[in-house]
C-alpha cells in the first residue's frame, strides 16, 4: 500500500473531515429553513423536516460534548 501513502496524508484527511462537516452543517440549516417555510407559509407541520434537522443538530452537540470531555 506504499501508493495510498504517498497520495493519502494528513491534509487530505483534514480536508475531507472539514467538508464533511460543512456538508451536515449545511444540509441540517436547509432541512431546519424549509421546516420554517412550510410552517410559516404553508401552515403545516413538516415532521420529516423537523426530524432530519433535529437529528443533525443532536449528532453535532454530541460529537461535540464527546470531543470536549475527551480532549
């Protein structure tokens, strides 16, 4: 596996770690705004909505409680 060190490193990992992050932060902020929007706008209750951006937020303030207490 000589190869994958030469083009698997610290950085990349970093990087992949960082964009994996934004990419829930952004996509819990987009479930969260169209819960809002149909809420407001449509009046209804949107639960699938409701349940992925909540999910979204329990998993990051456990990871990050977890880090804390860890560190």
């Amino acid at each position: 596996m000589k190869i994958l060190n030469r083009t698997i490193d610290e950085r990349f990992l970093n990087h992949r770690r960082q964009s994996t992050s934004l990419a829930g932060i952004c996509g819990g902020i987009t479930a969260i705004c169209l819960f809002a929007y149909h809420l407001y706008f449509d009046h209804r209750w949107s639960w699938d909505l409701f349940a992925v951006g909540m999910t979204i937020v329990g998993i990051k303030l456990i990871a990050m409680t977890w880090y804390t207490l860890r560190d």
